[in-house]
C-alpha cells in the first residue's frame, strides 16, 4: 500500500494537464511512515534504469482516501471480512487492517463474503450474514461497495454444481433475484457497482483452452467458456444458454435504470496480450454483439492480475505493446459507451500472484552482477506497473474505478 501510495502522491504531476491529475493536499503525515501490508485468504504477505532509485527515496505517508476523494474515481481493494474471524489473529491486527482500509480506500469489494457459496451454502434458502456484515463495515465508514459476484461459474455451493442441466435454469433465475432483492434494500444503497456476471469468456492459451466454436449458441460468437472436460468446466453455460443475457435482464429489472451492472473479467484488459492472443478481443466483440441485441451492460471490468513482466520495458519482452494496449482497449470500450473499472490489480513477480525472491547477491556473487530478481528491484517494478495503470484511469474519460486485490 506504502508503493502505491508513493504514485498517487508523487508519481503523478498535479500540474501536467491531464484531466484528472491528482490535486495537491494539505493532509499532514504522522510522524512516522506505516509499512502494514493487506493481507489475502491464507494472510500470506503478498526493472530498468527508471526504477532503480525508487528504494532510496523516502516514502511519504499520505492518507491516499483524502486524494482519492478530490478525484472522479473511486479507489479502493477487496476487503477480505472472513480474513478478520480468524482466532489466531491479534485485535491488534484486525484494528490496523481496518485502519488501513479506512484512511486509504473510499470504496471496497468484499472478497469472498457475497459470492454464492457464501450465501447459498446450504440449499437455494440463502444466508446472507457475511455479506451484510461486510456491508455495514463500509457503510459505517462511509464507503461505497462493489457488489461481488452474482452469477460466476467459480464459487459455487455443491448442491448447484450437482443440480441437473434441466434443472439449472429455474435455479439461476431463483437465486439471482434473491440476491437482487435482499441488495436493493435502502440499507445498502452504498453499493455504487455490481459485478453482474464473472469470468464467462472462454480461454485460448494452453493452460486453459475451453473455447469450442461448435458448442453453445450463434449469439454468443464462439466465445464463452464451453467445454466441459477442463479443470474448471462452466457451470451455466451451454445449459442455460441465454444465462448471461437473463442475468442482466434480471439485474436491471430487480435494481432499477441506475445501477451500474458490469462484466468482470481476467484477461481481456489488453489487445496486445501474448499469452492469449484473442481474449480480449472475444470480449468486446460479446459485450459489442450483447449491446446491440439490447443487454443491459453498463461497464467491463478489467480485472489486472498480472506481472512485473507485463511493465514490457525489457529489450526483448512479449509485452512491450501490452500497456498500449491497454489504454486502446479502454478508449475502445469507451466508443462504446461503457465505463471500465479495474476491479481486481495485482502484480506478482515474474509471474501473477507469485511474491519476490530474496535478494541474489549473495547467490551470484559476481562484482557488478545485475541482481534484477531481487526483492527490491521487483517491488520497485511492481509500484511502478501499478503507477503506471493508476495513472492511466485518471487519464481516460471511461475509467471510473481502481481497486487492487491481492
């Protein structure tokens, strides 16, 4: 939080014309810097020449909600409230993780708590405590919230993966206005997004190839997750084939014409994107073939769960063109009409989701040795990717959201 604080305070140049920049403040830092980092489920502490100096500078403390409410973003992470029912963690700890959250994020996503197999764990009777917990947390902190997630083929309580295919679509619609229903009431009118259906795009890269053009419906162009002999088959889809249209249907008819109804997904933020050619682009072709047939799609969200590698600064990196492609595809979506948000930011090492090696000198103890893989330079390209992409939502017209994960 510390890095990412240093670019929303000083990465961005308040007076470089650009339309959202920062604008300055006069919140006064206390007297020494705080290094708490979030934490995920399992409270696992999650280069060029342009970054080396980053370690050196001191980095100032700046409560960065006091920033992000003089911008038109809203700005926040996941909020992991399970995480804080842990026996075996401290009140010490539980305080300063509330702490952080409400000093820096004006808006949270709750993590794990409003997924389907936290409220409908024990049969279609739903139980919404954990959900409503993590709502009135917000709420007495007067924080909005991002709705997370109604209808996703992940996350699911047996008895719906167990249902029949005949059976599935009575279910779908069932549950989905539960949740619509419970949600609209006026205690949670600080929900501000809803990310009405998670994760449908179907995969090409050869870790996970669940497209089949020959499966599913005309509509849907060959590009929702179809295939059932994968790790993760869809749930939904093709036995309820309209599921996603029905979805937002029933979204917009439950919560009314101004809630803010988005798809979410990984994958698709960038039209330059080595390790799945065409993702993003099966995305926008969806969403542009589901506008016109009359769906009620307000946003995307881009979900981030990337790399340092994906900074593509490298002579020869496969991502010299992804940030490029990036900001192409928000303008794109944003021809569209459609918001985007970036729902989900991480950066791993080297790989997504993967922490820092420990520092190599010592390993390759050759004088003058680039140790580019240790701990500090990592990080230091981690804060900058994430910079990098802060920087670009305040820039873009459409982006109206950035929210990190972990």
């Amino acid at each position: 939080i510390a890095l990412v604080v240093y670019f929303f305070v000083v990465g961005l140049e308040p007076n470089d014309g650009n339309r959202r920049s920062v604008p300055g403040t006069s919140v006064d830092p206390p007297s020494s810097a705080n290094s708490t980092t979030a934490e995920d489920d399992t409270g696992d502490l999650a280069s060029d020449s342009s970054t080396s100096g980053y370690r050196e500078q001191q980095v100032p403390w700046v409560p960065m909600r006091a920033l992000a409410d003089q911008t038109s973003i809203t700005f926040g992470s996941a909020y992991n409230y399970g995480r804080l029912k842990d026996p075996e963690l401290s009140e010490e700890w539980k305080a300063e993780y509330d702490r952080l959250y409400e000093e820096n994020f004006n808006i949270i996503t709750p993590e794990n708590a409003c997924k389907p197999a936290a409220i409908f764990a024990d049969g279609s009777d739903p139980d919404f405590t954990a959900c409503d917990n993590a709502m009135a947390w917000a709420a007495a902190r007067n924080m909005s919230v991002r709705f997370h997630v109604a209808a996703w083929g992940d996350w699911n309580p047996d008895w719906l993966l167990n249902l029949a295919a005949q059976d599935k679509r009575d279910a779908l619609i069932s549950y989905m206005r539960k949740i619509f229903q419970h949600y609209k009431q006026p205690q949670f009118s600080h929900i501000k997004y809803w990310d009405v259906v998670n994760e449908a795009i179907c995969d090409a890269n050869p870790g996970r190839m669940d497209c089949d053009e020959d499966l599913g419906r005309d509509e849907d162009l060959g590009a929702l997750r179809v295939r059932q002999d994968v790790a993760r088959p869809p749930l939904w889809y093709p036995d309820v084939p309209d599921y996603m249209d029905l979805v937002f249907f029933i979204a917009r008819e439950e919560l009314g014409p101004d809630a803010i109804l988005l798809y979410n997904d990984y994958a698709i933020e960038s039209l330059d994107d080595p390790t799945d050619f065409d993702k993003a682009e099966r995305c926008f072709d969806w969403i542009e073939a589901a506008l016109a047939r009359g769906v009620p799609i307000d946003g995307v969200g881009f979900q981030f769960h990337i790399s340092t590698l994906h900074r593509g600064n490298a002579a020869l990196s496969i991502f010299r063109g992804w940030l490029d492609g990036v900001r192409e595809n928000v303008v794109k979506y944003g021809e569209l009409g459609l918001q985007v948000h970036f729902t989900e930011v991480d950066v791993g090492c080297n790989y997504i989701t993967v922490p820092c090696l420990p520092d190599t000198s010592e390993v390759v103890p050759i004088p003058g040795f680039p140790d580019i893989f240790s701990s500090g330079n990592q990080e230091a390209v981690k804060a900058e990717v994430f910079g990098i992409l802060l920087e670009m939502c305040l820039e873009l017209d459409n982006c109206v959201s950035y929210q990190m994960w972990g």
